[in-house]
C-alpha cells in the first residue's frame, strides 16, 4: 500500500506542532474554501493543516468548502515513468548514427598524431 508524502512543514495553526498534511486555501471571488492534498511548496495567501485541523475546518457563513481527496503519492516513478523513459533512450539511440574511424588530420588549431 502506499504512503502519503512526509510532510517537513508544520501546521499554521498556533501552537500546533504536528507536521501539515493539507493546504487551505480562500477563493475570495467564488466565497469558497479549498482544502486540499498538501501544496508542493509552501504560498504566501495559503495555509498548510495538520490532519487534525483540516478534519475540524468549517467554511465561514455563505462560504463554501469544498474538500478535495487526498491522492496517495508512492515514492519514486511508477512503472509507466520508467517504460516512458526507457523508450525515450531507445528512441534516441536509434537516431544517432555508427561512429565512423577518426581520421588523422589537421582541424582548426588542433592537430591529430598517430600512435607509433
């Protein structure tokens, strides 16, 4: 089964200490409140929730709240990542044409030796 992404982040909440699991965040123009898997990084007119807090969260009076489900995040690339990228290399390679035997000659400012 997988896990949830460690948060290193703390709950905005004073005086809660326990690690943010959830971003909060107010769309004045819509009076909705969203509250969502954790942000990948931290918005200035956002709010990063404990698990705790987000469970108590009430929208203000004629506001919304929508609440989105939370996505379990497994660590490392699936195995349709690592298929996509191997085809990529493959792709690649295929275009790239056989190395040809290096000529000895002048190039530039360079100058190529034979080997006794």
């Amino acid at each position: 089964m997988a896990k949830l992404r460690p948060a290193s982040r703390k709950c905005t909440r004073t005086g809660c200490a326990l690690p943010a699991m959830q971003t909060l965040t107010y769309v004045y123009s819509d009076s909705t409140v969203v509250l969502g898997p954790l942000a990948t990084y931290a918005e200035p007119h956002s709010y990063d929730l404990c698990s705790d807090h987000g469970a108590k969260l009430t929208a203000p009076r004629g506001w919304e709240l929508i609440r989105l489900a939370h996505e379990e995040i497994e660590p490392g690339p699936s195995e349709d990542d690592l298929l996509a990228i191997a085809e990529a290399v493959r792709s690649v390679i295929s275009n790239v044409p056989e190395p040809t035997a290096p000529t000895i000659g002048r190039r530039g400012h360079l100058r190529a030796l034979p080997s006794e």
